[in-house]
C-alpha cells in the first residue's frame, strides 16, 4: 500500500477527511436518528395507551423545550415515519413549544430569555444557570376516539 495513512501522522496533521473512520459531525444537516427514537417511543407509549383504554389516537399533544436537544421539524417528519403501519397511523403530533425561563437570584423572579446563547437575566443583566422551563419533551395529551366495539 502506498501514500500516508492517518494514524502514520501527528495528530495535529491529521484530517477528517484522511482518516479511515470519517464519520460526519452532528448537526443541522445530519440525519434525525435522535429524533426517529424518539417518535418510535411516543408512538410505541400512545399505542400502550390506546390498547389499554380501547381506543383510538387522533392526535399526541408533546410539550417541547427549546433547551430539550430535539428538532421540532425533524420530530414531527419522523412521528410520521414512526406511525406507518401501526394504528396511530394518520394521527397527529402537536407540540407545544415551550420558551426558556432562568430564575433570577436578584431579581428573585422567573426571566424568559430571548437567546439560549445568554444566560442572563435580561431585566438586571445578572448571569443565572438556574432553568425553570425549556428542557421539556413531555407527552402531556393524547385526543382519541372511541372505537366502534366499545359503543355497546
């Protein structure tokens, strides 16, 4: 074999693209495999749910933080994924959006921030690492439909 494998090399004079295991960062463009595990386990929780109570899910109504770490517009794409095939197919995910709120220990009140990226209460400018609201991913609601065989 010819040429410089990576691993021959310091590691400052390595590349990403040199490297025998090149496996793309995650980001914004990469694929929603956290999010298809996520829907695979609402739609596998409202299943549970609807077979316990004898009915059918129209719609699973999800609150989610901006601070969760999920993708609102992959999730709902892999909901519907997630739905093909079992008897939630054709419901809907609606999510409720929840901002971030810190708590200000000088202010001694909740603060919604406008930015994930200052924790900072935005009425003193004091910084806080104190969360109070943003890290949700919480199945709150599930609307169903009585099934015709429960109708007796």
């Amino acid at each position: 074999m010819t040429g410089e494998l990576a691993w021959d090399k310091p590691p400052w004079l390595r590349s990403a693209a040199s490297t025998a295991f090149n496996v793309p960062a995650r980001g914004l463009q990469s694929e929603p495999m956290h999010e298809l595990s996520i829907a695979i386990s609402i739609v596998e929780l409202a299943e549970e749910e609807a077979e316990r109570r004898g009915v059918q899910i129209e719609a699973v109504h999800l609150k989610l933080g901006v601070l969760s770490g999920v993708v609102k517009d992959a999730l709902l794409s892999c909901y519907e994924m997630a739905c093909e095939n079992t008897p939630l197919q054709g419901s809907r995910l609606v999510v409720e959006d929840v901002p971030l709120v810190v708590f200000c220990s000088k202010c001694r009140a909740g603060r919604q921030l406008s930015s994930v990226q200052l924790f900072c209460c935005p009425e003193c400018g004091t910084p806080t690492a104190e969360v109070v609201r943003g890290r949700e991913l919480e199945v709150v609601a599930l609307e169903v439909r009585e099934c015709a065989q429960n109708l007796v």
